[in-house]
C-alpha cells in the first residue's frame, strides 16, 4: 500500500516561503535559500537531466525521496508556476518544462477541468477538480508499491495532514530565519501526533523525519 | 567575553508554549509536552535538587548548557510564574522556590523597582529596570568566563535577537505539533544570519546548535 509523504524544505522560522512573492521572487524574498543544500547536489541535477552536483548526505536524502515516489500530488499553483505570468492561467503549462523532473504520474488539484498532458521523461500531469481525497485515490492506483509524494504548496500539505492521509513528513530545516512569508504550519489547527523516526545532518541542512501515529 | 546564548524548547511548528495559558495550563494547552524530553533527565533533576532521572544524550546537553552558564537573563513573567495568580504582582516571588534551579545570579527584566532577591543554592534574583542592555551588561559582569543564559519568555529572546546581541541559538525541537501558541518566531521581523554547529538526537528531541553571524 503506497504511503503518503511529504518533503518539504522550511525556514528555522518555519515558513516554506518568503514573503511578497512575485515575479522577480517565485518564492518569496529570500525563499530560494531553503532549497540551495538541494540545487547544490547530484540527485537534484539527476532528476533535472542535469550533470554535476555534490555526492554527499544531502544528495542521499533527496535521491531516497526521488526513488520511492511513483506519484506526486501538487496544487494547480504549484503546477502552473507559483506568481509567475501565467499563474492565473489555468491551462498554462507552467515553469515544468518539456521534461520535468517528476518521472512519474502528478496529479494536480483544481478547479478547472482540462486534458492530462504528458512530457517527456514519463512525466503525466493528471487535473483532478474533485478534491484531496480523489486525487489521493488515483495517486494510489498509479504509484503502485511505490510512495505518493506531496508536491505542494503549504495548504495542500495541510489539507492532507489535516485530513489524517499524511503518512510521513520529512522537514529539511535551513539553518535560515526568513523572519516572514508563508508559514507551513499556519496555527489554529488540530495535528495528529508525530514520532521522530530519523534524522540526518549536514552544514546545509537539518533532514528530520517523523511518522504520523494514526 | 561571556557568550549570550538561548536555549529553548520549541514544538515542530515553532510554538515555546501552547494556547490558552493560565492556571489550569501554565504553559498552555500542551505547552508541558516541549518539556518531557528534559523533565525526564538527571541533569534536570539534579539542577532541580531531586534524585533519579534518566542519563541519556538529552541530559548530557542539557547539563553542558547548565554547566556553562553563570547568569541569566529572563522576562518578569518568567520569574513571576508565568499565567498564575502572582502573574500580575510585581513584588511576587512567583514559583520558583526556596532553592531555585539556577545556582547563579539571574538579571529579570521589569518595570517595577525592587531590592535583589536572595536565595537558597546560589540563585540571587536583581530586578533591572532600564532595558535589555543595561541587564546584558550586569549579567556579563557576574557571569565571569561562564556564558550567560537567556531564560525567556519568547517576548525576551526576540528581543535579543533582534538587538544582536545573541551569540549562539540552540532550539531543542519536541516531535509535537501543538497547532496553536506562542511562538518562537513571531514573523514581520529581521534577523541575522545563522550557521548550524552541532546536531544531537534522541526520540525524544532534537537540539540543533547555531552560531549567530555578525
């Protein structure tokens, strides 16, 4: 049975964005310095059919993640490219490219009905307009024995934690304080409880993995 | 140069205490469980003039912070017992006892004048009226080699970030998701930079060590 995770990169301060996000910043000011330890290693590059990178602990954390996932659930922002021009446009394409780094099934949640456009690389990209738990289900079916990954943003992260399919949450934690933004945990909700099942450190970044008790 | 440091438990989504606090719950709904992982130590039990406890990695980083610090600063409520029924009287001695745990001159933060209070083990209580640099600079002077510790709350930590004065951060982060609180990390602010330093694990906690850059 597929499990559901999340990755996902935060702040010290918890936000997975800076703030006033825009054109000139898609993820907020200051908000790309969550994801540098990830540029910076081969896993990534890999995924992005790029060569090069840094073989260290980092590249192993995010190449184990790569690896189990056989499908991806994202919001339609996430998809179709944060604050970009073409944000408000719902058959944009986005910021993914011709071969996006996914390789697998995406389902992606929305309002807007619209074909499954398929990429390069076994990326499909699958428009689900009937809520979390639908896309969840064909997440399932297409993942096979592998993980269904959450692609974001924060409030489909939330959503599905909040709604108990949250199965693991991995937070890489920056040793950055971005002071303002988009917070992944927003207050003013009921969480289920955690165990911390491992962490892994380097100088870049803190990876600290936790099960969801249901 | 005494180094000014904070050591401070904080939930998974960044709250120092949980909601509501007041008599039933002094440090908010939930707020108790950012503090198991020390509560169930040697090193807190010894500070705390009680036998038992477990000897574990988390008592050993909580008896190095102890051992190192030879003052602290704190907020007025923090000394004055937080959300209980002295909170709002000045002249209280609030709920730290006879022989309290810190075994070295404590500077709180106030507005009410007061003559330093002497108690059993070590621990004076001087009352400093005109600001955190003024309370810096005395605590400095009595902690001689040793680093001097802040003792929070949340409002008294910022603050010290915030003015640059803070040395080093050290979070120990509880695998609980409280939902709602206090937070560390209010938002809407500037802080500087950080480099992680050291990382240690237990089920229990993480505590993640960074030197603030200036």
């Amino acid at each position: 049975m597929p499990r559901l995770v999340l990755d996902i990169s935060t702040s010290l301060d918890g936000f997975v964005a800076g703030p006033s996000p825009g054109l000139e910043h898609p993820l907020g000011v200051g908000g790309e310095r969550l994801h540098e330890w990830a540029v910076a290693t081969k896993a990534f590059r890999e995924a992005h059919n790029r060569e090069g990178g840094e073989e260290n602990r980092d590249s192993e954390v995010l190449a184990e993640g790569i690896q189990k996932a056989g499908a991806t659930i994202m919001g339609r922002r996430m998809f179709s490219g944060g604050q970009g021009p073409w944000a408000d446009d719902p058959n944009a394409d986005g910021w993914w490219g011709e071969n996006p780094p996914f390789h697998h099934p995406v389902f992606v949640l929305t309002h807007h009905p619209r074909e499954t456009v398929t990429k390069e690389g076994g990326t499909t990209f699958t428009f689900v307009t009937d809520g979390i738990e639908p896309a969840f289900e064909q997440a399932r079916a297409a993942a096979g024995e592998k993980d269904i990954a959450i692609g974001g943003g924060a409030d489909v992260a939330q959503q599905y934690l909040n709604a108990g399919l949250l199965d693991e949450l991995q937070i890489h934690l920056a040793p950055v304080l971005l002071g303002d933004g988009t917070r992944l945990f927003e207050g003013h909700a009921e969480y289920p409880e955690l165990e911390l099942t491992r962490v892994v450190d380097s100088p870049a970044v803190t990876h600290l993995r936790y099960r969801v008790l249901k």
